[in-house]
C-alpha cells in the first residue's frame, strides 16, 4: 500500500511547481508566511484536487479575455509546453500561499519583472500590458473564483458565506501586490465584477484553440493523464453557465453527474495518496501535523 501510495505521490507532484525548486516550503520554521494556517486560503488551497480542477476552469475563464489572452499567446511557449504552464502557475499560487514570508515576496517580485515584458497589441489593435491593473483584477478574479467554485463543489460545500467573502478578501493581497487595484474582495462583488465583464469577453478562434489545447493536453503518465481527462471536464462543469454558452459546451444532466461522480471517486484516492504537498511541508513549518 504505501508502495501505491507513493507512485501516486510521486506522479501527482510532477504536475506541480515543487519539481520547479527553488523553494523550502519547510524553513524558516515557525513563519506562518503571508496568511497563515489559520487563513481560510491555507484551507481551500491546500486541496490539491480541487486546486487543479479549478486551475484548468481558471484558464478557460481566462482565455475569454481578448487582452489577456493576447499577452499569453504572444508571450508564453504554453502551446508546446501546456504542462510547464501549469508547473508555474502552481508554483506561484502555492508559493504565495505556503512558502515563507521572504519566498513568497520574491515570487511575487519575479512575476512582476515578468509581467514588464509581457505587452503588445492585440489582433484588434488595441495595446496590451501584463501590468495593466484592469488586466490583473480579471486574471485574479477569473482565478480564485475556479478555486472557490471547485473547493465547494469536490471539497467543502458547507463553507460559510463569512468564510467565502473571507478568502475573497485574503487573496486579494496577492492581487493588489501585483499591481492590480479595486479588487472585488467579496462573494457579492466577485459576482458583480462577472457581471460587469461579460460585454468584453469573445470565444474567437484564438480562444478556440487554447480550449482545445487544454482538452487534448499531454500527460506525464498513464496514470495523469486518465486523472487530467477527468479534471478536465470537472474543470469545464465549473465555468459559470454564460461562459460555457459562449463556447458552446452545455451538457446534460447525465454527463454532469458522470463528471462529478468521476471527481468525487478520483478526489479522495488523490488527497490520500498526497502526503508531501506544498500544504503538508508549510503544516511542518508552523509546527502542526499534517492531517
């Protein structure tokens, strides 16, 4: 059993940025870092499945954004290299989450001289910059709404309102470091901001694309890749139902309880076999065992 245990691990982790490096989620000891284990983010970004579930709706919500998607396709390789993306993307989320206060401030300082290189004009002649605060609220926005929506849906559905419009309000930390402004830190004005975004939002053939990209994407393993095909469609049921019109993706009943079915089997398997996540290795920092 530990034997399965591990393999399991063993291919999960290779999905995340802790086979990047670079950080010691486990020193200095005592550092709760930049939120804490008492934070509602430590809870719902310490859920490795609904994590990834909600990363992939992430970037599908995301693509919908003709300037941001434009930044990505200019300056990203993520077409030939779609698993590296999601090592980098996990890395800075659980880094600025997990990692110690210092660790979690350079990355934030990395992606922000990133973030001076990433500009140009998109296909409709409007100029871009990755460092437009506008431009980062949707980014966030599109984000941790996907983690919320999957962590009650495969996670914790009985997570309170209060906590809900506390993780909003946590997160935005992240956001506003960046260099994003008026950042909705509410469940009532993450809904609002939606709202107010959906005019600027096109499914174009670009967009078309990165679905489909994300869709087929290659896998490690045998293994990753039956659990990323099930993510995958987990992650496009969470897409809020506007979005999933624009792409022309609503299912039926029977495949949405197939879906959730297959998560909520897949799920449990995963968070079992996980045991040295960037979560688990934080939990030592501060002193608490892992649970």
């Amino acid at each position: 059993m530990d034997f399965l245990r591990h393999r399991i691990e063993r291919q999960v982790i290779s999905l995340t940025g802790l086979v990047l490096g670079g950080i010691d989620y486990e020193r200095p000891k005592g550092d709760p870092g930049l939120f804490g284990p008492g934070s509602v983010c430590w809870r719902v970004h310490g859920d490795f499945p609904s994590m990834l579930c909600g990363g992939i709706s992430a970037l599908m919500l995301q693509m919908l954004h003709p300037l941001a998607l434009a930044g990505v396709w200019d300056h990203s390789n993520f077409r030939d290299d779609m698993i590296g993306r999601l090592r980098r993307t996990s890395r800075f989320i659980a880094g600025t989450t997990f990692a110690s206060t210092a660790d979690a401030e350079r990355l934030i300082e990395q992606v922000k001289r990133i973030h001076d290189n990433v500009k140009g004009t998109a296909p409709d002649g409007r100029p871009y910059s990755a460092n437009d605060p506008e431009l980062l609220v949707w980014v966030h926005v599109a984000e941790v709404r996907s983690f919320l929506a999957s962590y009650l849906r495969y996670r914790n559905p009985g997570l309170s309102v209060a906590d809900q419009d506390r993780y909003y309000d946590e997160v935005a930390r992240i956001a506003e470091a960046l260099g994003a402004v008026h950042v909705p830190r509410s469940r009532q004005a993450v809904d609002a901001y939606l709202a107010s975004m959906r005019p600027q939002l096109v499914f174009d053939e670009r967009a078309a694309e990165v679905l489909s990209l994300l869709l087929a994407a290659p896998a490690p393993s045998r293994l990753t890749g039956l659990a990323g095909r099930v993510m995958t469609q987990a992650g496009l049921e969470l897409l809020p139902a506007w979005a999933r019109d624009m792409m022309g993706l609503r299912s039926g009943w029977l495949k949405r309880q197939a879906v959730e079915q297959g998560m909520h089997r897949l799920a449990p398997t995963l968070r079992w076999a996980l045991r040295n996540g960037a979560s688990h290795k934080a939990r030592r920092r501060v002193g608490l065992a892992n649970r």
